[in-house]
C-alpha cells in the first residue's frame, strides 16, 4: 500500500522513529531508522528511500507542506500512484516553509493559507478524483478539526475521519490504515506496480521486441507483437481499475480478465505448451462463454495476471516486489515453506486425484447417452477441460470448478501425464513427470501460494 502523508512535525511533534512506529509500525519495522542519518524535518525523501531500502511492500511519501505537496503532485499520477492520504490541518512551521513564496490564486493571506493548509490539499485531491474515504485528518488541533466537520453538515458534504496527535488515538489510526488495505487495493497497488515494472524494464532495454516471450506462441508473422505494442498493452492494464472501489467489481473484474486475454486470440494451439494453456484456454472460455467468469474474486484475477506477465515477457526468474504484493492476497490460505518442501520431497502434490477426477467426470458424460451430451474425450488435463467448455455439458457453466481448473492447471500442464505399461502388457498405468518447483524460485512460492486453492 502506498500512504501519502502531509505533516509538518510543528507543536512539538518529534520527527523520529517513535511517531513512525506509532503511526505506521503495523506496516514496516523502524528499528533499522537512525535518527543521525535521517530526517523526517530537513529531508522528507529518506522516508521513501527507507522503505525501498527495508524491500518493503509498502510506501510511505513525506510533505511538509502545500510546496512540498505541490512538488509531489507534479512528479506523480497521484491516482495511480497513492492508496490512502493521512492529512495535517496546520502547516505553517516555520523551519521548512517559506512564508514568501507564491500561494495559489486567488488567496492572499499567506500566514492563514499555511494554518490551514491541509484542508486546501484536501479540497485539491478531491477535485483531482481522490475519494474523500481513503483520506483522513491527523492534527493536534482539534478545534479546527470540529469546525471543519460542522461546516461539511452545514453544506452537506459527508463527514471526513479524522484523528487527534495523541496516544489513545494513534492506535485509531493504525485501525484505520488496515482497513483501507482491502484486497481490492491490494490488488489494484500489485498490477499497477507490476505494469510500470514492465515499462522500466522497456525504457532501460533490458526488454526489447527480439525477447518476446509471448511471440513464441505466435506462427503467424503478421500477428507477431513489438515491444511498442505491448508497452501499449501494460500502460492501459495499469490504468484499468479506479481508485475508487467500485460497486459493479465483479462486472469490472471479468472486463479486466477479458481484456489482458484477449491478445491470446494470435496464439497457435499448435505452439502452445506448459503454462501457456491457462491464458489460451481463459481466453477461449471468456468469449465463447463469458458468464463462467462472472464471480471472480480478487485472488484469481492476481494468480491470471502474474501467469500472463510471465508468458508474455522474460522476466528475472526472482520473485518480483509486485509479485510478492499479489501473492499477499494467498497469505492466509499459502502452505509453509518448509510444508511445501515435503510435499515436493515426498511426491505428495495429488496431480493423479485431480486428473482422474476431471477425466472421469468427461468419462460419465460421454456414458450418459440419454442425455445426449457431447463431450469428447481426451488426454492432457487442459484438454479435458477445454472439451467440456466446447460441450453442452451442464457442468461447463460450473464457475467453482473451472475457477479450480484453472488453477490446477498450473500443477498439471507442467507435471504433464504419461502413459506407463510397466511390465504389465495389458495394464496402462497414467503417470505423472516430476516437475521440480523448489528449484526455480518463482515457481515455488506461487505453487506454495496457490496451493490449497488448487486442491482444497
């Protein structure tokens, strides 16, 4: 989550480690903060410099006042770039402002402008689409606070949360910035900083349109995709969902899946392999039967965005920081390291359940003639699924079970099946190739994620 926060540290506020614990502990560890190299007072980037240094999954932004704030807002999408906005009203401490400078038109009471300064920064980040929800007030001016909130009664503005500089409040505080980190911002914060990964990756070279990934799957020349046309492609994923969460989220969420699988219609089925299967069918599925994705929760949409980036770019085989921030939404559900070691150790992942459950359920389909069903056969995992999408099937309209599909497949079309005879003429055995996930890192800690969701 990323946490813009105004304050200018006057009434004696300490500008150290224990308002940061105060206020953000919950968030990131301070114990690492040396008040003798860093200062909130003289130099407010060290805060965000802090937390890229700790690899945090979080960002804390520091302004001192409205010329700070107005130098962040020229250098920032705000929209895109800001999850909650924690707001001092009083910002005139004279240390670090510069009572002279020019104040916006049309005010001309500079001194007053500055006392009340949070509330002008307020006003501006509404009109600039920032939900008055994801903002609130810490002053120790309480009065201020009180008349603000009498006068937006008064005009029929909705109240705005608001919070005093003192202990029993600052746990409030804490209380409030969890709550503002819903799965909904998780998620929204993980694209968003997974598409501008993409795009630094772009402008440093270090992706370029000989190094496709996604081209791969492609046989005809003409479909062949540049890195211009998907740096298109990331730039409208990570503007795609409103800070603002919306009411219509599940409309939305199957408008997004439909719009990062549709460049998957130029993939050859001839030339797709592995995890590419996931994308490919997604795509056939959501056009040819759209309502199968009308309940996606925030945890699918993250695991189909973290597959398709892969597919599509060479990335680091590293654990990428938005990746991580999109594996948070598994955290409560994710199997230990060390479980999912053993599991691995010990072939315990139940890759034959599965596969016999979807090919038997295909198998009794086929034998139930009265129905008329007309489900085909088939061999690999992915195809058993996608034959029963091409069926009349009841069961193709069945949105937890190909929700699981889709996950599974991550396990069986990289574990794919073979046929084994052993010494045994007339006995055919389905086996399973092991495939090796601890050794690649980024395998790892999405199988171990993704894991109960796969074979609850």
């Amino acid at each position: 989550m990323n946490i813009l926060w105004i304050e200018d540290f006057g009434g004696n506020l300490p500008a150290g480690r224990n308002i940061l614990n105060q206020m953000f502990g919950e968030l990131l560890g301070f114990d690492a903060w040396d008040n003798d190299l860093f200062s909130l007072n003289t130099k407010p980037s060290d805060l965000n410099e802090f937390c890229t240094q700790q690899k945090s999954l979080h960002t804390l932004y520091l302004c001192r006042n409205y010329f700070d704030f107005a130098e962040f807002k020229k250098n920032h999408t705000i929209l895109n770039e800001i999850d909650a906005v924690i707001i001092d009203v009083r910002l005139d401490n004279g240390e670090h402002v510069d009572l002279e400078k020019d104040i916006p038109a049309p005010y001309t009471d500079k001194s007053k402008f500055h006392e009340n300064g949070g509330f002008y920064i307020f006003n501006d980040l509404i009109h600039l689409g920032v939900p008055a929800e994801i903002m609130c007030f810490m002053t120790g001016e309480k009065n201020s606070i009180d008349d603000f909130k009498e006068k937006c009664s008064s005009i029929y503005i909705p109240e705005v949360k608001a919070f005093e500089k003192k202990d029993p409040e600052y746990e409030n505080l804490r209380i409030w910035i969890k709550n503002q980190e819903s799965d909904y911002i998780k998620l929204r914060r993980g694209i968003i900083e997974g598409c501008q990964h993409i795009v630094e990756l772009i402008q440093e070279k270090k992706l370029v349109s000989d190094s496709l990934r996604f081209n791969d799957f492609i046989s005809e020349p003409e479909k062949q995709v540049s890195i211009e046309d998907m740096r298109d492609y990331v730039e409208v994923l990570e503007k795609f969902l409103p800070l603002r969460e919306p009411s219509n989220k599940a409309a939305m969420y199957k408008l997004f899946i439909r719009t990062i699988a549709h460049e998957w219609e130029a993939a050859d089925p001839k030339k797709i392999k592995g995890l590419a299967w996931i994308m490919k069918n997604t795509r056939n599925w959501i056009v040819h039967n759209p309502t199968l994705f009308n309940e996606l929760d925030e945890k699918t949409l993250a695991y189909l965005f973290i597959i398709n980036i892969r597919l599509m770019f060479d990335i680091d085989e590293a654990v990428q920081r938005y990746e991580k921030m999109l594996l948070n939404l598994f955290v409560e559900d994710a199997v230990s390291e060390i479980d999912f070691k053993t599991k691995t150790v010990n072939k315990l992942i139940p890759f034959s359940k599965a596969y016999l459950e979807l090919k038997n359920l295909v198998l009794d389909e086929r034998r139930d003639k009265s129905q008329k069903i007309n489900v085909q056969d088939g061999f690999y995992f992915n195809e058993l699924a996608n034959n029963i999408q091409q069926s009349n099937s009841s069961f193709r309209n069945d949105k937890p079970l190909f929700t699981k599909l889709l996950y599974q497949m991550f396990w069986l079309t990289t574990s794919n099946p073979y046929v084994d005879t052993g010494y045994k003429r007339n006995l055919l055995e389905i086996k399973f190739w092991d495939f090796k996930y601890p050794e690649k890192t980024y395998f790892f800690e999405v199988a171990r994620h993704i894991y109960n969701r796969s074979f609850p």
